[in-house]
C-alpha cells in the first residue's frame, strides 16, 4: 500500500464482519449518520474510502477532499450517487452474485406465501384456532398451471427462474435487452408481459427508468388473478395504485420484500389480507451477509492494494492506477 492505513469512513451502522476484516489493515473513521454537515476538517482531509449501507449522495463525497471509492454493502446502489461519483473519478462498487441464491430463496418463499397464505395458516394454529374451529380455510390462490413473468432476469432473475422451472410453471420476461441464453419468451413492453402472465415478480434495480413502472395500467393488464411479488426496489411499485388494485379485486394479491419508505408500511397494506410482507429479507441469513461483507472489505483491500476493486459498479469503471 502507498498510504500505510487509509482511512475508511463509515457513515452510520455497518456489519461488524465489515469492521474486523479492514481494522487491522486500515484506520476506521465513524460518523453518526450520512449528513454531510456531520463531516469534520480533519475527516475530510483523512478520508480516502467510504463503506456504506447504501446512502452516499453527492454532496457527501463532495464534503470529503480526496475519495477514492465508495464500497456499498448490497447490489442494489441505488442510494449511492454514482453518476457523481463518476464524474470525480471515484470507484463505486457493490457486492453482486454472492446473494444471487438466497434473494432467489426468499422469493419463492414469498411467491408461496402469497398464493398459499402459510403465514396466515401458522398464526391460526399458534392461536389454537385449528383445534377450535377447525381447518384453516383453503387458499383461494395456487401456484399450479400459473404463467410467471419476471420483470428483469439478470443475476437474480436468471435464479429465480431456474427455481420456478422446477415448479412446472410457464415463464416469459421483460428487460430492455433480451438475453439471447434462456428459453424464456421475451416481451419488449412490461404491459405486454402483464397482459400474457397472471404472476408478475419484480426484481429490478431502482432507478429513474423503472420508477413507479409497476402501476395502475400494469395492474389491469394482469387481470383479477393477478399477483404481484415485489423483490427489487420499492419504488419500482407504485404503492398507492397497488393498494387500490388490491382493494377493488384489480389483482387477487401481493407480496413484497420491499417498500417505498423503509421501513415504514403503509397501514392499508398491512391491513389487507391478500398480502404478504417481509420486511427487506431478501438477503439476510448470516451466511449471505457474512459473504457481503466480505466483499465489501475485499473491493477495499484490492482497490488500495492491487490497484483495482473487485466488482466496480458500470458507471464507474476505473483502477487506482489511472488516477
Ligand atoms: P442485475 O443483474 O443488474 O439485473 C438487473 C435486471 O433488470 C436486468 O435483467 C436488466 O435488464 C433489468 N432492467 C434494469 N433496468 C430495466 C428497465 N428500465 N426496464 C427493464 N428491465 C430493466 O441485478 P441483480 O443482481 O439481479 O439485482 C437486481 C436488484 O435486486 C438490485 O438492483 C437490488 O435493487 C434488488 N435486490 C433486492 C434484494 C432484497 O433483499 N430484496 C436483495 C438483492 C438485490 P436490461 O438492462 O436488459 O433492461
Ligand atoms: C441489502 C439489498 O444488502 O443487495 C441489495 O441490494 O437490497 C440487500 O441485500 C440490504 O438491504 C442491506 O441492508
């Protein structure tokens, strides 16, 4: 290393995993929070790395005077501001593939939920309510002879998808640009994909372009049957349209992982029965996580030490050595 211990700045909580992989290797600068203004001169003048539960804006980096990278803890970096970041020539990198099962899990799992109610159908057991009042009530709602779209199909899609071939269950997919390695149809519209399939899952990353893209037109085009599994980001669901499509039978349920304001949710959907919600456990066994931050400790290790990060996100496709 040139710098013998870079300083990281950690802005807000971190996994301690994180904090014993870099301790012995670099200086750890805390702060209490993301805010900019929280940033002292000597912080600003030490800081050469940021890790991040995904909250950088621009106005942070610019607080600090000589960022090199900014390492996020998930896939997802929709909260770090890499446009900016590239425009500095700082790296931004985030921690893909390691989570691809586990997201690719919890989805099922709450794909099965939702069709099959098995959280509602646990609480009337522990309520003694089986023995009570008899059988719990037969789900409405099946997975067999459904056609599944997946709104995206890359690293985490493709896993969900290999999942649900096991299921006997028909796929098609809509993204911008159609993989030429899956079996799956390829809709060029997602209104054309909701019109062909009565069960949608949402695993794209947050942006501007698939903000709110999963609306009242979306919801009509799947139909009374309808069912939505939200994986990705919250705000690619418009959540007051979603509430109203459940309410008025537009779609039959909903699960979601995900929200638009974490971690609060919306009252009107905790009070519906056609949903089932968790509250953005995609990824969170200790395994997956411990594999996270793993990868988050060596994108800043291999940036300071070998030159070059390990997954730099595509805006920011940069090595130390070209600064
Ligand atoms: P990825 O490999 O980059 O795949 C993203 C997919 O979305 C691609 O198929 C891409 O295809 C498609 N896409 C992106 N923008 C689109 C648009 N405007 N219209 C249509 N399709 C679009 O990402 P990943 O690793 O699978 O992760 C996906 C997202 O899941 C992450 O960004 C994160 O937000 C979320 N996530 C959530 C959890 C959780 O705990 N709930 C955990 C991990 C990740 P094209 O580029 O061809 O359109
Ligand atoms: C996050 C996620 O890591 O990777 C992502 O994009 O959404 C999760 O796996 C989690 O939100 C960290 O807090």
């Amino acid at each position: 290393m040139s710098d013998p211990r870079p300083a990281i700045l950690i802005p807000g909580k971190m996994n301690q995993r994180v904090l014993d992989r870099l301790g012995d290797r670099f200086e750890i600068l805390r702060l209490d929070g993301a805010d900019p203004a929280l940033v002292t001169p000597e912080i600003a003048t030490r800081t050469r790395a940021i890790a991040t539960f995904n909250k950088v804006s621009s106005g942070l980096m610019d607080a600090v005077d000589h960022l090199e990278i900014v390492a996020n803890f998930g896939v997802g970096y929709d909260g770090v501001d890499a446009a900016h970041a590239a425009t500095k020539g700082i790296v931004v990198t985030n921690t893909p593939n390691v989570l691809d099962d586990e997201v690719a899990d919890t989805t099922i799992g709450l794909l099965l939920n939702t069709l099959r109610r098995f959280p509602a159908a646990e609480a009337y057991l522990r309520a003694g309510k089986w023995a009570s009042d008899g059988p719990f009530p037969l789900s409405p709602l099946t997975l067999r002879g459904r056609t599944v779209g997946l709104y995206g199909l890359g690293r985490i899609g493709l896993a969900i998808a290999r999942r649900l071939e096991a299921f006997g269950v028909t796929l098609a997919y809509y993204t911008r640009n159609p993989r030429p390695d899956v079996p799956y149809r390829h809709y060029p519209t997602l209104k054309g994909l909701a019109e062909a399939v009565d069960t949608l899952i949402v695993i794209v990353p947050g942006t501007d372009s698939t903000r709110h893209t999963v609306n009242a037109e979306i919801f009509s085009a799947l139909g009374e049957k309808g069912v939505v599994i939200s994986i990705g980001r919250g705000i690619t669901v418009d959540e007051r349209a979603l509430i109203e499509a459940l309410q008025a039978g537009t779609i039959a349920a909903a699960g979601l992982d995900v929200f638009e304001n974490e971690p609060h949710v919306p009252q009107a959907l905790i009070d519906l029965p056609t949903v089932a919600l968790l509250p953005h456990v995609g990824s969170a066994s200790v395994a997956t996580r411990d594999a996270m931050s793993d990868l988050v400790a060596d994108n800043l290790i291999a940036w300071f030490e070998k030159g070059e990060a390990v997954t730099p996100v595509s805006e920011t496709p940069f090595t130390r050595r070209g600064r």
